[in-house]
C-alpha cells in the first residue's frame, strides 16, 4: 500500500471509465458475431476486452498500426474461447469496427460525481490513451469544464502505463503523486501504471470481469466518494 498524504487531486481514464460508446461495443460484437452463429455473452466480451487492453496498453491508440489493431482483435476472439473460425471471425470484426463511428457519451452518474468532486475542492484531470481528439470529444459528453488538465497520450508523447504521462498530470494540477488519486479500467495500464507513478490506484470494474485484485476496487463512480473519505483528504 501506497503512503498516502492528504488527497487533493483524482484522475481519471476517459472510456469506459467517464465515457461509453454508443453503439456499444457489445452491440457492434454481437452485429458481427452473429454471421457465425455465436451467441455473444456480455460479460465475456467485457473480459475479453479488458485482457486484450491489458495486453497492448503500452501502445498509445494514435500509434495503433492497421498491423496492431488485427493483433487486439485477434487477442479478443481468442479470450472469447469461440471455436474454429478465430481469423475470419477477426477479420470479419475489423470491416463491422471500421464502418462504426461511435458518439461518446457519460455514464449516467458521472456529471453529478464530478460536480460533487469539485464542490469539496479536488483539483480534477483526465489522464488517457487517446488520440489528440480527447479535449473535443469531453467537450462534445459535457464534461470538458470540469477539469482542470485533460492529459491524452497522442499529446504527450508518453501512454499509461509509462509513469511520464500521470507526471504531467501532476505537474499541470501542481500535487505531488501522494496526493493524487487515479481511476480507471485497465488493471494494466490505469492500477500499475498509477502505482509506478507513486498515486493511489482504483480500479473502477463496471462488469465485475475482475476476480481478485490488489488494490482499491469500485463499481460506478459514485463509489468513489465514500472511497475517497475513507483514504482521507486535504
């Protein structure tokens, strides 16, 4: 555990964590799995996508080559345990994923957290894998005026779980990493990739994909509030 100081900063990952898609990933999955006669169970695809994120975390979405995209969907169909047909059914999932543009919007409880977050005083960022588009899509969900910093790795030349990109996250809100607290989905990228950095991870786990976990776990945002009292702030 990590040696917390009184928290005045909390950060947090963009999709799936502030922000979901619409069509919804499972939507789109199950469009393109049902050509193939399989039934799609949401929480496997959710496990599915949280194994393939953890397994390509270390490169930043604008870095993503036509090469590493396949990569990611070939890791998801192979945790989707479907059998017989894993490279067509890859394939087949690239064509539906690159006609679909989704619109990202905020789970529904995630505008009166942060208002909540930022009456008792937390200064706020966003600290994301994401394309230079990140300050524009908030905009767009509405969540753009509550931080202080949006810190997206196509900005900054560095991708969680490289400890740089929550550096400038603290220098742009001016705490130090025992006073920051992150939020996110990815137990590779957001959980170790805090802890590098010297924050207080917490792994928000909307699916329940996760079994055991050595950290701080919540289900939606609004479990973060009494988390927050119980770590203790400034």
């Amino acid at each position: 555990m990590l040696a917390m100081g009184a928290v005045r900063a909390v950060f947090l990952d963009a999709g799936h964590t502030l922000l979901e898609g619409r069509p919804s990933w499972f939507d789109v999955w199950a469009e393109g799995l049902g050509e193939f006669d399989v039934t799609l169970d949401r929480e496997a695809l959710q496990r599915a996508y949280a194994r393939a994120s953890d397994a390509l975390s270390h490169i930043p979405p604008d870095q993503f080559t036509e090469q590493t995209w396949r990569q990611f969907l070939r890791e998801m169909v192979a945790h989707l345990e479907v059998p017989g047909h894993e490279d067509e059914i890859a394939d087949r999932m690239h064509q539906v994923l690159a006609r679909t543009r989704p619109e990202y919007v905020p789970y529904p409880e995630a505008p009166a957290v942060l208002e909540e977050l930022r009456r008792r005083g937390f200064r706020l960022a966003v600290v994301s894998n994401w394309e230079p588009d990140l300050p524009e899509v908030l905009d767009r969900a509405g969540l753009r005026g509550y931080f202080d910093a949006v810190v997206a790795s196509a900005l900054v030349g560095a991708a969680k779980p490289d400890p740089r990109i929550f550096q400038v996250a603290l220098d742009a809100v001016g705490v130090r990493p025992a006073e920051a607290v992150h939020v996110g989905d990815s137990y590779e990228a957001d959980v170790r990739g805090a802890r590098a950095a010297g924050l207080h991870p917490v792994l928000i786990d909307r699916d329940r994909v996760f079994q055991e976990v050595d950290c701080d776990r919540i289900h939606d945002l609004r479990e973060l509030l009494p988390l927050l009292d119980r770590l203790g702030t400034r």
